[in-house]
C-alpha cells in the first residue's frame, strides 16, 4: 500500500510555521485484536485543551484506516474525514476520544505502520508510521503514556515500558514515562528469546532479552555483550543510567533502516544484530555493536529529551551518532574509528553537500520527512558536535551536557535549546556557530604558508559554495587543530586549535629554527575540504612522521588520490616514491595493522570522480577504472617478491575472535591477499577459501576470487552452503554485482533480479542488488548507461510497494551534474522517466525532483 498519488504539487512544511497542538493528552488506552488482514485498534486517549492555546482545531492524523466508529464522552460522533486524517468538534474542557479503526498489516509492503515479516507482527512508527496505526497527533512534542492490551494468537507478544500481565491470547504493557507515538512499539509472534541482565550503577536489575526467529538463538551473544558495554558506558562516561526494568531487542528480516529506538522496545533489521562468526564479517560485528550502542543511547538522546519537529531530528541523530562514535573509539581503535568515520562522511555527506540534495543539518522545509534522515543531518550533525566540543573542550562538554539532561528531560527541544544550554554552560556566544546548523554546503578552506627570521604564519581563507535556495554564505567557526613539524620529523609544536571565524585570517607561531612542515585539521577537526598546494614529498613526509595518526593516513590518502589524478589526466606512470612509501609501511610491524589496512585501501574510483570534479575535470568512470587496476598491478608487482611471506606472515589463526585487533590483523592480510590475487592467479585465494571457519575469511577470499573472474566453482559452493540463510545470502548477490567488471555490472545485477531468491519486497535484497550496482562505480555509469536503465526500471517498480526506500536509493543519481553531457543525457531520460510515472508516491516524485532541479 502506498500514499495516493499527488495529483497537484505536493504541500510542502516549513519550520517556520511550527505551531504547537492544542491540546495535552493525558493517558493513552490501546486495544491491538491481531488479525493479518484485518487488525482492529481501539484507541482511549484522555485530552485537556490547553489554557494557551493558538489554535484549537482538533485534527488527527491518520492514513489508510478504516474508521468504525468514533465516541467523545461515550457518545458516539461523526468526525469530518480530511486529507491526512480527520477533524472533530469536540468540548473546551477535558474529554475522552475513543476509536476503532480496522487496518492491514499482511498488505503493508511499506513496512511503515503495523506490518507483517515472515508471520511476525511488528511496527514503524518514526516519524510518522503511527497515523497509520489509529488516528493521533502524530507528532513528537505531543507526549503521553502509553498502556497497551495485545490479543492475537502469537506465542509472544510485546511492547513498550512494563509487561502488567498475560494470558492464553493477550498481554498488556505499560510505559510510565510519557513519549511521543512515533517511539510507539509493538511485536507479536513466535520468538525465542536470548536473555541477559545488568545492574545499573544505582544498583537496579534490569532484564535484557534479543528476541529472534526459532533458528537463529545462537547468533544473539554478541549483540547482548555489546548492549551490556553500552549500558555501563553510558554511565562511566555520561552519568546516564537505565530507566526501566526491562529492555528488549527484537530480530526482524522485513525492515526499511537499520533499527529504531523504541521505549524499551528497539527494534532491530536483522543484519544489524544477528552475528556469528561463520555468517558475519569483521565490518558487520563491528556495526552491530555500533548500532546496538546508538539505538540505547536514544534512550536519554531521543526519548527522554526528544525532538520538538522533525526540522529538529538532528538534535537526537546528530548527537547520538555522535555518542556512538565515541563509544567505537573507546572499545576500538579512536583512529581508526575516525578514519572510517571519515571516509564515510566524505563518501556519502559531501557528495549530498555539494548536489542537488544539499540541505543544512536542520533543514527548514520538506515535503516528506523520510527523505531528510540523510548524511548531511546525521553525520554532519555528529561533525558538528565534535567541532563545538573542540571549541569548548572536553570539561565544559560534559558540563553543558550535564546541564542539558537537568534542564530539558522530559521535554520536546530545538536546536536553540541544545546552543543554550552550551551558552549557558560556557559563557560564549554561539551565534556565529549556528551558521552550522542553517546552512548547507561545505566550506573550502585554502591555507597559504609565510616564514621569515623564525616566525611562521599561516594563513586561511574559507569560502562555502551556493547550495539549492543559499546563495550567499558567510564565514563560519571552524575550529582548526594544527600541530608543527621540524624538517627532520620531529613535532616542533603539539596540537593547537586555532579558531577561525573571519573569511580570512592569519595565525603566526613564533621562535622556530627552521621552516616547519605542518600538520593542518588534526582529527579532521572540522568537516571542510582543505585546499592547499603542497608536493608529493611533503605528503609522504607527513605519512612517515606526522603523530596525528588520522593526519599520517589523511597524507597518505591524498597521496594515493594526487597519483591516481596523475594517472587518469595526464597519463602519468604510477609514482614511484609513493610505491615506495606503500612497500615500507607494509612492512613496518611495528605500525597497527589496521592502520596499514587503511593505508593500502585505495580510494574509491567514486571519491577520485569528485576530486577531479572539484578541480574542473569530467571524470571519466572508465579512466578512473583503468588507474585503479594500473596501480594496483603495479604495485602487487613491486611488492612481488614479499607478497606471500607477507601473507602467511599477517594471517591470523585460532578461533575467530571478533575483537578490534584481530580484525584489524585480517584486514590488512585481506589487502595483501588481494594483491597477492592478481600475481598468482587465485591459487591462494581458492586455497583461503577452501580452509576458511569464518566469513570474514572465506568473504574475503571469495571477493578476491569473483574480482579475478575465477570464483565460479566457489561461488556455486557458496550459495549451495548458504542458501538458507538470508542475511549471508545478501552479500552473495551484492558480491556479484560488486566485483564485475565494468561493462558486466549491470548485466549480472540484471541476471540476479531473476534469481528465485531476488525479492523486491524485502530491502535488505533490494538494496544488496541496487546498493552494490550503485557502488559499482564504473560499471553503473558504463557509457551503454544500462546501468541508469536498470535501476530506474526497478525504482519504479519499487515505488508501488516501498516508497521510502525507493527514495532513498534515488540518490545513487545524485551527482549526475559531474559526468559528461552523454552521461547526464541519459540519466535525465530516466529521472524524467521515474518523474513521469503514474501515481508516484509523494517520497520518489520529491527526491527525483530535486535531483532534476539541479
Ligand atoms: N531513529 C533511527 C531509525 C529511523 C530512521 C526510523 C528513519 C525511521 C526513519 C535510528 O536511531 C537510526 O538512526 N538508525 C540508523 C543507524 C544508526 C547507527 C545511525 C539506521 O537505521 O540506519
Ligand atoms: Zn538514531
């Protein structure tokens, strides 16, 4: 079921419209009778106009409900059936609301509201599913508690809060603590339960349970370790305690995100909690315990302190993000997090900056709000909070944060709330630094360098470029951490923050020797593109010496994206020196092998296409393709003689252990089997396959294979060992598509779409199929452009049974204003393609038009 096609322009919401409800609600009665087809809910809801309020229209949302009747007082009423929902004359002092509305669950492939997954009821409610589920005002700074009465023949039936009772055919829950709808949940079906518990450090029980599939009980111990690390690192670190006697966690297949923070009741897309060794890699474990973190980090960052608006979302994702990504620094590698964390954010948030979908992290209007849980308001909201922290140190951090849960737990807050506190705490002005926040795009920041009788000066010029409804941009705070280098590798001066917030400014150091080498955004302490001329030499220097660890990979990785530029503009040969630099670090035990591993992973041909974009290039997918195989054959060549010692030397045996060290051991052995692939024609790779008794091992080894076109035997293995397990099935269909060549890309993603185990309803296979052919760098944007056709085809097809996470994937055109004129020709036809189809859901036909407006 979808929304009915916009027949006129789509209404669009503004922030500075924001009027609050008229009315409290005091109590909340749900009755759910649970029937696939026909699920009855029977709403009691107690609401009290409000002295003050501004407007007293009664109007609740509500989307594809059957009414059945509707009562004020016990009698009943006839409500007026409006777009959205409905509108009812109600009495100016407190009174009852009862309704009955029949809804179905089986037919909702949307899988936003009240849906079915493999005969399991469960729900979606943010950020505006639960108007689907029985008329309200769905919007969060409405707050109430909640008791709900489940009758249905499931053997477990959940939701949030407390459980007050149960029987043959029923259960009820209470939630004490008042919460806006969309953290409503509910689960119903026969699910076996991994349990587990931890004391608060006030010293209360809590009863933790990971509810799954019959099946897949054994693949819940890790998600429950990491969930008791994140319990006790929310206190150590924030004074966050727990605040109900149960938290539960449930497994479901059929899910559009990755999880949802529910009251007591997170709900989780099964890839991000169910692991085993045998079935989930190194990067999945370590996601897993990420967003088992963040969703019970929204415990205090999200439902005790919650959003006013959805224009507000980043200050609970932002900030979450944020928290989580500290979490993974403390139970991992802090730089290697950062890295990661990095490349993420310029893979996927600069990209949406710098195109047509470019909006601040709060944006001030939309047409629908799915659309806006992007990079920009999620990672970029997390960038901002590092850089406020950095401005503020980490003392008046924790300070303001402190301030923060005293002064507005319990309440609905803004943007404007969360600087307050922050002004309040530190007695600084935020203003400038709001800037952040309001506006999109990112800044460049050029440095220019002066030194004379030991006195050094720097010198920074930021300019943001125009961004969709932005044109003129001033200059913003940017916190930037500087260290200095002396010519022999010794660091001259620590790391300093230098605080920018003129268009241009100068900082000078004093009583150096010589001229320094510097070391510029230290923990890429702000998120800008720096711009600086500066040699290969410097660069190398900076990855032998720097002792910023992000700033030595960050050399590096410029390095790699200088030489690749070279190499796709002008033709060049590989560099020399950087094979050089490459070969020595490879070798160096004394350095942490993931770092290594992130050092020998080249850039991706998506981030070479921008790079040559900023510099006024058409990239040239095929080009780009061309230089990273050049390079990389040239340098498993160089490194020839030493790749299978190696090899043997970095592999890791013994039980798989999922830990940070030992994943980062396997990583790097992954990079050097990868080379290692390309001299001896996979003969180590099939041998790494066959012994494997993990995935991330036999993962490895068969990318490694399929890259080399030689994994057909290991590929049929593969699916014959794993067919019956979807998550592992997902990275079989995503591998494919992946590792083909270019011009083979869309056609293997074509092929597998007919694979009796493609299904379009389910996201995780959609987006294993779609995600990877987008990825595919060279291979979506071959210049046959069949790549453009086939995901318009089934974005299309997509869009009538999920439109949400049809548009979502819309954004793989997002950049297509980079490509040559053929390109971009071909890729209009198909936005204006999907653009054109009729009955487009109101979440596609926004996206597409954005991305066309460009
Ligand atoms: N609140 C979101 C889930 C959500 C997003 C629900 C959009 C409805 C619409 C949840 O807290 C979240 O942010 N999940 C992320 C993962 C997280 C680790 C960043 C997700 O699902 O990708
Ligand atoms: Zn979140």
């Amino acid at each position: 079921m979808k929304d009915a096609s916009p027949a006129t322009a789509p209404e669009t919401i503004y922030l500075k419209d924001y009027t609050p409800f008229g009315y409290d609600i005091e109590s909340v009665h749900l009755t759910f009778h649970l029937a696939p087809e026909a699920t009855r809910v029977l709403s009691k809801i107690r609401f009290a106009p409000k002295a003050d309020a501004t407007d007293a229209t009664f109007f609740l949302h509500g989307e594809e409900l059957k009414l059945i009747s509707a009562k004020i007082d016990g009698q009943e009423v006839s409500p007026t059936l409006v777009e959205g929902g409905l509108k009812c004359d109600v009495p100016s002092a407190p009174f009852t609301w009862e309704a009955e509305v029949e809804i179905n669950p089986a037919g909702n492939t949307a899988l936003e509201g009240l849906y079915m997954s493999n005969g399991m009821y469960c729900t979606q409610c943010e950020a505006e599913g639960f108007r689907k589920i029985t008329y309200y005002p769905d919007r969060p700074d409405v707050m109430s508690t909640f008791t709900v009465r489940i009758e249905g023949d499931a053997s477990v039936m959940l939701s949030n809060g407390n459980p007050m009772g149960k029987g043959e055919g029923w259960a009820e829950w209470h939630d004490p603590w008042p919460k806006p709808a969309y953290l409503f949940a509910l689960v119903a079906g026969d699910l076996v339960n991994h349990p587990g518990q931890f004391t608060t450090k006030s010293g209360k029980e809590v009863e933790l349970n990971i509810w799954v599939r019959p099946g897949d009980e054994d693949k819940c111990a890790f998600g429950m370790e990491a969930l008791k690390k994140s319990m006790k690192w929310d206190e150590d670190v924030y004074g966050l305690e727990y605040d109900l006697e149960l938290f539960n966690i449930v497994a479901v297949d059929d899910f559009n995100m990755g999880a949802m923070e529910n009251k007591g009741l997170n709900i989780f897309n099964s890839s991000c909690v169910l692991a085993s060794p045998e079935t989930s890699t190194d990067a999945n474990f370590e996601r897993i315990e990420a967003i088992i973190a963040h969703e019970y980090f929204h415990n205090w960052t999200g439902n005790r302190i919650t959003c006013r608006d959805w224009f507000q979302l980043c200050l609970k994702e932002g900030l979450t993000v944020f928290r989580d990504a500290q979490f993974t620094a403390d139970m991992r590698s802090e730089p290697v997090k950062r890295i990661e964390d990095v490349i993420a954010l310029r893979a996927r948030q600069f990209p949406e900056d710098n195109g047509p979908l470019a909006h601040p992290p709060r944006p001030e209007q939309f047409q629908e709000i799915n659309n806006f849980y992007t990079a920009t308001v999620y990672e970029k909201g997390a960038e901002v909070i590092g850089m406020l922290k950095r401005l503020v140190g980490d003392d008046n951090y924790y300070k303001a944060l402190k301030l923060y849960f005293e002064r507005h737990d319990g309440q609905a807050c803004t943007i404007e709330d969360w600087l307050k506190v922050f002004e309040d705490a530190t007695g600084r002005d935020l203003s400038q630094f709001k800037l952040w926040y309001s506006e999109a795009g990112t800044p460049r920041l050029k440095v220019s360098e002066d030194y004379a009788d030991g006195t050094y000066t720097l010198t920074f010029e930021q300019s943001t470029p125009p961004t969709p409804g932005q044109p003129q941009k001033a200059p913003r705070v940017i916190p930037v951490a500087v260290g200095l280098l002396s010519p022999n590798g010794d660091e001259v001066r620590g790391t300093e923050v230098l605080e920018l917030t003129e268009a241009r400014q100068s900082f000078t150091f004093e009583g150096l020797a010589a001229k320094p080498v510097p070391s510029i955004l230290r923990e890429f302490s702000a998120p800008v593109i720096l711009e600086r001329e500066t040699t290969n030499a410097e660069r190398a220097f900076l990855l032998a010496h720097d002792t910023d660890p992000f700033n030595r990979w960050e050399a590096g990785n410029a390095l790699a994206k200088e030489v690749r530029v070279a190499m796709v503009v002008d033709g060049a040969t590989p560099d020399a020196a950087y094979l050089d630099a490459l070969e020595k670090l490879v070798r160096d035990d004394d350095q942490d092998p993931a770092f290594r591993a992130l050092v020998l992973s080249p850039p991706s041909q998506a981030d070479i296409a921008q790079t040559l974009a900023e510099r006024g290039h058409t990239p040239d997918p095929q080009k780009i393709y061309d230089a990273a195989e050049t390079f990389a054959q040239t340098l498993a060549q160089q490194l020839e003689t030493s790749l299978p010692r190696l090899y043997a030397a970095t592999t890791v045996d013994g039980p798989y252990r999922p830990d940070a060290e030992s994943a980062g051991k396997r990583a790097l052995n992954g990079r050097i089997l990868s080379l290692l692939t390309r001299l001896d024609g996979g003969e180590q790779a099939a041998r790494q396959y066959a012994t494997a008794d993990n995935m991330t091992q036999q993962y490895t080894a068969l990318s490694c294979l399929m890259k080399a076109e030689k994994a057909d035997a290991q590929s049929q293995a593969f699916f014959d060992q794993w067919q019956h397990d979807r998550l592992v099935m997902d990275k079989w269909f995503a591998l494919q598509i992946a590792c083909a060549s270019p011009e083979n890309a869309a056609a293997t993603a074509a092929a597998l779409t007919r694979h009796p185990l493609f299904d379009m309803k389910n996201p995780n296979r959609f987006r294993a199929v779609f995600g990877a052919l987008a990825g595919n760098h060279a291979g979506f944007h071959h210049a046959s452009g069949d790549g453009y056709v086939l995901l318009a085809d089934n974005l299309i097809a997509l869009d009538k049974l999920n439109p949400q996470t049809t548009a979502r994937m819309c954004a793989a055109f997002q950049t297509w204003k980079r490509y040559d004129t053929a390109r971009q020709e071909r890729i209009r036809e198909q936005l204006l393609r999907i653009a054109g189809t009729d009955g487009l859901s109101r979440d596609t036909n926004e996206m597409v038009s954005r991305i066309l407006d460009a």
